[in-house]
C-alpha cells in the first residue's frame, strides 16, 4: 500500500501554467517544428494562429512554442493584447528583447544599434486623426521612454500609420536575424483584443514578410472567432496564417495528462477513476488539472478510486466555481448576466444517442453556440434592445461570435455553471 502524499501533488490548475505533462499537442508542437526548421532553410512559410475556448491550453501551448523557438537559437518576445491599448509600445518590447537575444552573435554592434534606433523611434511613434507620414508633432519623449539607450532614427517605421511602421520594423527585424543565420518569432496572446487598425497592419506587415522569404513570424493565439477578426481586417488573412483549433482532450490524452506524473509519483488510477474524471471535466486541461489535483489532495492512497473522485469533486467544483467561473461572472453588468443566463437555458446540447453512454438527452457539459433572435424572444425583448449587453459580453471576452446571427460561451461549462446560480 502506498499512501498518497499532498506535499508531493503535481497537478498545476493555474493560468497559463505548464501541466507536469503537456498531453495532447505533439502534433502541433510537430507543425512549429517543421515551420522553424523550413524558414531555417529559406523556405516560404506562414504565420500560426491558435483558436479555442479558455482553458484548453492555448497560452501554456503558446510558452511551449517559443520554448521550441529559444531552443533553435531564434530572438523571440511575447506580448499579450488589450482592447485598451495599441500594439506600438508591447510589439516594440517584444522585438527589443528578441534583438537582444541576438545581439551577442552578430558581427557588427554598429548593426544592431541602427535596428533600435528605429525600433526606439517607432515605439515613440502616434499618430493623431489625419496625421500624415513624417508628421513630427507626435512624439512621446516627454511622457514615455522606451528603454533603448541610442537615438531614434528618423525616416523609418515612424509614419504614424501603423500599417506601414509596422511593414518597415519587421522587415529590419528580419534583416538582423538573417545576419545571424536565424529568425525572429513575436508571440501574441490574447490576438482577438486587438484593435482594427493594429490587426490590419499586423495582416499587411505578414504579407510583406512572406512574400519576401523574410524569416520573421508571428504566431498569435486567441478565442474561436479570432479568424473572423482577422478576416474582417483583411480579406487575404485565410491564405495569410496557418490556423489550428485547439480543442479539449480525447480521452487517451486526458488520462495520460493525468496518469503520467501520478506514475512519476508512483500512484495509480483505478479505471473507473479516470472514467469519472473525464465525465467531470470534459477533457477541458484546466479541469483535467483542478479535478486531478483536488482528486490527489482527498485520496488516502493509491491506487487512487471512483470513491476519492466523488469525495473531491465538490472541492474542485466550489474552485472553480470562484475562481474560474465566478470572477468572470462578477465582471458582467445586470443586464449582461440576464443575457448570458438566457444563453444558458437555450445552449443545453440534446446528445445523439450513444454519445455519452446513455442513449441520448440533454447533455449538461456541452453549451452550444444560441441565436440571438432565440435570446430575444426567450426575453420578451426586441433584439436591437439586447445589443448593447451582446457588444459588451464580446468586448469582456465572455462570449463570441463565430456565425452572424449566432453567440457562444468563450468558457467550457459556463452555461452549466450559470444554469446551477440561483437568478
């Protein structure tokens, strides 16, 4: 007999925190591999955008591929988008730190120094309603300074105009990387918040690197509807990025996710565990992690069973419940929360039978994607009226839009969650 110890517990339910076992994604850490390795070689290639839900892993999945990229020896630099704030100052952090990763290696600091001069300059770069290129009222100094210590440069990604600044950065960047038999990765979280024109200009400036062999890339990540942001941006973004959808775990995967570092721990799962685990968390990652690890914390020892799941499974949902679905819920308006809960008792997906093992119904752990003219009549309001709350839930990431006509749960189980509130 062997007790389960909870110093020793190796799940990691946290955002963004790599799972002591990264199961599930070996083809897509496979496809970056392959994308690093063709640009390494003068090959064309494309741009990455990962989609999916919160919570199935896209920032830790993120880390990974930059970990891929360090690894070759690339300048890399992570950001992450807010709807708030323009994409100029974090992409100009985010190559600052990739050229210093390169810096030591290439054979002529006076190089290196020319790229930040305008790197510095287009971090100091606005542009005010009907600025032109080489406007130079706009300068920043005085408010903000950059970090860089050489001079701005002057004529070069400073237009003001995002789209060409942005063109001109990553086509020096790139230039830098070459110098050293390299290239540049900028990794880019939470891509649906940007705004329109900082999307078209990130579109265009991919498009000139492509067609330029240019070994820069940009490999972005966000909600489902992020294609269609980009889309609607520009016309040419389909044929611009390669897209993955990263979905929840097939049941080998969650159990591997699972069993591996319990194994390293030498504990083991009786099947009927796993069986109950995968019902309770969907094969969603960051469940698969807060029920693991709730799951380990009330197990006496191994191996761990169907009983010590049942025992925990109340722990890891009332954490859930706080801190996974309630801080989102707490964010929402009245009017906002009156919407989502209409969403909720219209999204219940009814399984086809054999599905889920009982011959169809109702399957409470699946929300599907809801008409808003289905919201408006379940709420007796006009849908023009209900706009307002729709644009805001959008806006705070709670809800998408993957279809016109048509909204959905950014967050797994969220509609089952809000089905159990109290109105």
């Amino acid at each position: 007999m062997r007790y389960v110890d909870p110093v020793r517990n190796p799940y990691a339910p946290g955002a963004g925190q790599r799972p002591p076992e990264l199961a599930g994604r070996g083809r897509e850490l496979e496809v970056f591999d392959i994308v690093l390795e063709r640009i390494a070689r003068g090959r064309p290639e494309r741009s990455l955008v990962l989609t999916g839900l919160r919570g199935v892993g896209k920032t830790v999945l993120l880390n990974t591929l930059r970990s891929q990229a360090i690894n070759r020896l690339w300048g890399t630099g992570k950001i992450e988008a807010r709807p708030d704030q323009s994409i100029r100052r974090p992409v100009a952090a985010a190559l600052h730190m990739a050229i210093r990763e390169l810096a030591p290696r290439h054979r002529a600091p006076d190089r290196i120094d020319d790229f930040l001069g305008v790197l510095k300059a287009f971090a100091l770069r606005s542009a005010p309603a009907g600025a032109g290129r080489g406007a130079g009222a706009t300068r920043l100094r005085d408010r903000w300074q950059p970090g860089i210590d050489v001079p701005a440069a002057s004529g070069r990604a400073d237009s003001g105009d995002i789209e060409i600044d942005l063109v001109e950065l990553f086509t020096d960047a790139a230039e830098v990387a070459a110098d050293v038999g390299t290239g540049v990765a900028v990794f880019l979280d939470e891509m649906q918040d940007l705004g329109p024109e900082d999307v078209s200009g990130l579109c265009a400036a991919c498009h000139e690197l492509s067609q330029l062999g240019a070994p820069l890339i940009v490999v972005g990540a966000g909600l489902p509807h992020l294609p269609a942001v980009l889309s609607a941006a520009k016309s040419y973004s389909e044929r611009l990025f390669r897209y993955q959808r990263i979905d929840r775990l097939d049941r080998i995967a969650a159990d591997q996710a699972l069993c591996a570092p319990a194994a390293r721990e030498q504990v083991d799962y009786e099947p009927k565990a796993l069986d109950l685990l995968y019902e309770k968390s969907g094969g969603y990652p960051y469940f698969v992690q807060a029920y693991g690890k709730a799951t380990w914390d009330s197990a006496p020892r191994s191996p761990v069973t169907a009983a010590d799941v049942r025992v925990a499974a109340p722990e890891a949902e009332a954490e859930l419940a706080v801190g996974f679905f309630g801080s989102r819920f707490e964010r929402a308006t009245p009017a906002e929360r009156e919407y989502m809960r209409a969403m909720a008792a219209l999204s219940l997906v009814e399984a086809p039978d054999g599905d889920d093992g009982t011959g169809g119904g109702p399957r409470d752990d699946m929300d599907a994607a809801v008409s808003t003219a289905e919201i408006a009549r379940s709420l007796g309001r006009k849908p023009a009226s209900l706009s307002p709350a729709r644009d805001a839930l959008i806006k705070k990431g709670l809800i998408y839009s993957g279809e016109r006509g048509t909204v959905a749960f950014t967050v797994p189980h969220f509609g089952r969650y809000l089905r159990t509130q109290p109105a």
